[in-house]
C-alpha cells in the first residue's frame, strides 16, 4: 500500500520569500509519479507540477519546483516569490505507474501568505 | 482549457433521497475517477474507470453508492438512499493514461458539495 505524508498542518510565508511544503511518501515500486495540487478557498484542485520516479532532474514550473530525494522518498514543493494567491492548501500525492491509476493523497498543508 | 465539468456544483437534499451526481471528462482522456473530500477522511478514492470499463470501487460503499459511465462524455455517481455522513465534497477527475509512464496528471471539476440534512 502507498502512503502520503505531509507534516505540516498549516504554515505561514512572507510575501515574496520562498517556502518549503514537505512530503514524504511510502512505497515498494520503483516505478511511480508525484504531484502536488493546489485547493485554493473555492474549492477546485489545481495540478501544479509532476515528478516520475526515474526523472533525474528535480521538476520545475514557473514559481514551483519539486525537491525529489529518492532515497529519503521525499518529495517537497517549494515555491519561490510566495505571492498572496498563492495561500490554499496544498496536497501531495502519488500514483503508481502499473495497475491501480487513482491518486493516493495526503492530508494536506494550509499555506497562508502575509503580506 | 479543457475542463472538467461537473453538475451540479452544489446539493441539499433530505437524508433517504436519491442524489446523482454527474461528470464530463475531458475529450480524449480515457480515465475517469471519483474522489470524496471529508475533514476527517481527507481525499479518498470511490470509483476508477478506464475506456469506460470500472476497474476499481472499493472504496465506494456498495449497498447505497452506485458508479456508471454509460458514454464517454458522462460519468455519474449515484447515492441511494442518502445518509447525512455522505455529505462531502465529490470531485471527478479525468486523464490519459497510456503505456507504463503515468506523467500526465488527472484533471479535476470543481466538485459536488453535498450537503444531507
């Protein structure tokens, strides 16, 4: 079974400084992706940026990028220039690349930006 | 964009009623999942089909939860009867999924906020 880890309840980040959501994840294949998506206030989860198992180079989009340590299985995003839209919870998530498809979540991190 | 689109966004109904919930995928994707978003339980997986056929809905209580996808461009969910612990939020998400790489990411609606009084 997958397991999804994120520590972090709630976290604070001032404008335009840089912040770190971790994750850390649980599984025996070798062959899997992570995600991270965005639920702003209203509701819709928004798919931020992808990591596969065998990707050797970190992930990055725009703003975001996925610090991936495959041996610590660990998988955080950070987010750079924090602006306030950026405040929503933040879900990471796996999914294994063989058999079951659906994602495997974890339980969250509520990021509020200040200004 | 393509989107995931979903109806209706928003439902109250008497526990004991019938709600069906509906999703249309994004053209071309060839999965469709239904997820439930609780306080307590997070984002759990209910249904998972692909091309159409369900392979998975394990996660879904079979004596009131029913999941269908009878075209390609619907997907429903269907609660009967309904209880008040099923109120939650229901997302459907669509994506492709070809070859063993699984890179491309689901795509969610906007969700189904259930309300069972």
């Amino acid at each position: 079974a997958q397991k999804i880890t994120q520590t972090q309840p709630g976290m604070f980040v001032q404008e335009k400084e840089a912040v770190t959501l971790d994750c850390t994840y649980d599984t025996s294949d070798q062959s899997y992706g992570l995600f991270w998506y965005k639920q702003p206030s209203s509701g819709e989860m928004i798919f931020l940026i992808y990591q596969g198992s065998y990707d050797e180079q970190n992930a990055t989009e725009g703003r975001y990028s996925l610090n991936f340590q495959k041996a610590r299985k660990s998988a955080n995003l950070v987010i750079s220039a924090s602006q306030l839209g950026d405040s929503a919870m933040y879900f990471c998530a796996m999914r294994m690349d063989t058999g079951r498809r659906a994602l495997t979540f974890g339980s969250g991190t509520r990021l509020q930006v200040q200004p | 964009d393509a989107r995931v689109t979903q109806t209706p966004r928003h439902k109250v109904t008497e526990m004991g009623q019938e709600v069906t919930m509906r999703c249309q995928p994004i053209l071309g994707h060839n999965t469709v999942f239904w997820y439930r978003q609780t306080m307590m339980q997070g984002l759990e997986l209910l249904a998972y089909f692909r091309n159409r056929a369900p392979l998975d809905d394990s996660g879904m209580p079979k004596d009131r939860f029913s999941a269908e996808m009878p075209d390609a461009t619907l997907a429903t969910l269907k609660i009967q009867p309904s209880e008040p612990r099923d109120s939650a939020v229901y997302f459907c998400a669509s994506g492709l999924v070809h070859g063993r790489r699984g890179n491309q990411p689901q795509h969610f609606g906007d969700g189904t906020r259930l309300s069972i009084l």
